[in-house]
C-alpha cells in the first residue's frame, strides 16, 4: 500500500527544511525533480517545495528548474500547471518512437504521443525542452535507429539526451537476454548506432556536450547535470536520494544516501527530520578519482584549476598515469595542453575503458 502524496510532500517539506538550513550562505542554481514519476505529483505541491527550498536557500536569478515527465494524456494536460509552479525547464521520458518496443517496455504512450507531448512543451518552455531516445533494443537495425532519431529530432528544441540500452542484473530483459529469449544488436551495431547519433544530431547543429548529451547552443545545456560532472554541491531530498556537498562546520565533503523504502523514509524524516540512511566522509583519493571519472564525460574535459579544489593543490599531471595519457593523445584519443584535458569525440565513446588506464 502506498504512502498519501499529502505525507510525501510534508516529509519531503521536512527533509528540506533540514538539509538547507546549514547552507544558508549559498545559492541554489538548479532544482531537478526527478526519480520515479514526479509528474504525477501535485503542481501544487510542486509549488511549495520550490517556495521553501527559494525561503532557505536563495535561488539564483537564472536557476534552471527540472522536472522530469512521461508523455501520457494525463501528464500532458498538467504542463500549464507546472509552469505556473515554478517549473522552467521539461524533461520527458520519450525513449523510443516503436509502438511495439514501447509496449514491451510497459510503457504507456504510443510514439507519436511522445512526439505530441515534446511539441506541447515546447509551446510552453520555448528552448528548454530535452526528451531521452534510446538505441540497442530487440531488432533494431542502424538504419531503423538512424530514421527514428531523424524523425525525433525533427521535434526537438535545445536538447536530446541518447543513450545506450543498458540491461539490469536481475531484471526481466536480464534473464531473458541470458536465456536467449531476447537477443539484443551486438557490440559493433551499437557502436555504430552511437556514431550515427553523433552524426545525425551534429547535423541539426546539436553540439555532443557529454557522452548523452547533446544541445543546440551552451544556453541549453542542463545546468544540474552538468552540476554533477564538474564537481559541485547538491543536496537530495527524498528515497534512494544521493548528495554531495562540504559539511560548513567541518569543511570536509560528504557523501550521503536517503533510506529507499518510502514508507521507512517517510517516517524517519516524521521523527528526526531527514530519512538519512547512510552518511560518509569522502576522502581526498576519493574526491580526486570522481573529479576525472566526471569531467572527462564531458567534451570540454577538466582543467587544472577545477582539479585543484579537491586535490589540495595537485595538478592533473602529477596525479594521472601520464605515460597513458600521453599514449591516448598521440592516438588520437584524448587532448592535453594548456592545463586542460579533454576527450576527444573519438574518445569520449571508449571514455571508460580510457579511465581505467589513466587513473591510477
């Protein structure tokens, strides 16, 4: 039985309120509603999270505020409604235009209601709309993934995010794929499906900013992600939520993760305020390793002095394995000069495999 969305949002109100109030003395530049299917909330209550959130901890003048949604009738009424909430910026969970894909997926919506609800968001946040295409399902050849982004990019507005399919341990297409029951395309189509990606959306002047992420000017690009990759502070509020910030009592950066079960959650924030289930210091080894593993998702890659706020002064080059990096660059891989290193387009779709050499 699930919880009343009247005590989610009173425990989510909270959780809030006990996580800003020690970092009065920043600025919020973005807020993503994300996780599960916050499109189904309240705008209302929507609403009220983004008014107290703003009472604690100001909102920056331009903040970017996310929600994600997915393309059915009855979220696509409630768009108006978000935007009067406070809402700038739509994220909608299109995925595929196959009817038949879609329905193995479970998923509620036909393709052309993904592209419908994409046209309608853009009527309402013009050049703030980013919709999710993935590639690799049951059947799919290069040339029926090449037409479908064509056609899903005929809607798009400033950005699209594209991603691989990934399979689950433990989840149905798992077991199947295991089983043989489903076979998916192999390595070299799907390596070829993400170059004819990069190829397609560079067409339509989206620049590839990181590994899924494409946009048609620096405007577009998501502001909270791109929080994540370069290494700033973000506070998570609700089950299963992750943060990221430097305790301003100790100055040391934390780690932290929210109980997953809501009804758990829901309680520990009635009785202490925040549903916290586990809290870590990160260590400086630690900090260093996901400044690289995240900027280098990136095309614009990572500069030494971004490097220099978690390494105490260490510079990429006297941290990296650089007789790799070297290697990588004269490959053609990667680029290192000027205090910068970056991937190159060619590199940023082997990125991980790069990381594992380079980072010591």
């Amino acid at each position: 039985m699930g919880v009343e969305h009247k005590r989610i949002t009173s425990a989510l109100l909270r959780e809030l309120r006990t996580s800003l109030v020690e970092h009065r003395d920043k600025e919020l530049r973005s807020i993503y509603f994300g996780g599960g299917t916050p499109s189904l909330a309240n705008p209302r209550d929507i609403a009220e999270i983004i008014e107290t959130a703003n009472s604690l901890v100001p909102l920056a003048k331009d903040a970017e505020i996310t929600l994600e949604s997915n393309p059915t009738s009855a979220e696509v009424r409630k768009m108006q409604e978000f935007k009067h909430a406070g809402v700038t910026r739509y994220s909608i969970g299109v995925q595929t235009l196959n009817d038949q894909t879609l329905q193995r997926m479970g998923r509620l919506h036909t393709g052309a209601e993904g592209l419908a609800a994409v046209d309608r968001a853009r009527s309402l946040f013009p050049g703030k709309v980013t919709f999710d295409m993935i590639f690799g399902f049951e059947g799919q050849t290069v040339d029926r993934w090449r037409q479908e982004l064509e056609t899903a990019l005929c809607h798009a507005d400033g950005h699209i995010s594209v991603y691989q399919l990934t399979v689950e341990p433990g989840t149905p297409l798992f077991r199947d794929r295991n089983a043989q029951r489903v076979v998916l395309p192999n390595g070299d189509l799907q390596a070829q499906m993400y170059e004819s990606a990069v190829e397609l959306c560079a067409s339509k002047g989206f620049r590839h900013y990181e590994v899924s992420s494409y946009a048609a000017s620096t405007e577009s690009e998501s502001v909270h992600n791109k929080g994540y990759w370069q290494g700033r502070q973000w506070i998570g509020i609700g089950p299963s939520a992750h943060s990221r910030f430097v305790d301003p009592r100790s100055g040391k950066r934390i780690s932290s993760v929210r109980l997953p079960d809501i009804q758990r959650w829901a309680q520990m924030c009635e009785s202490i305020g925040h549903g916290t289930a586990k809290l870590d210091t990160v260590s400086e080894a630690e900090a260093k390793q996901e400044a690289v593993v995240f900027g280098l998702r990136m095309l614009d890659g990572l500069t030494n002095s971004q490097f220099a706020g978690v390494s105490n002064g260490q510079i990429l080059e006297e941290y990296l394995r650089m007789d790799r990096v070297r290697q990588y660059v004269d490959d053609g891989y990667l680029l290192y000069g000027g205090g910068r290193l970056a991937p190159t387009e060619r590199g940023l779709q082997v990125i991980d495999s790069i990381l594992v050499e380079i980072v010591p």
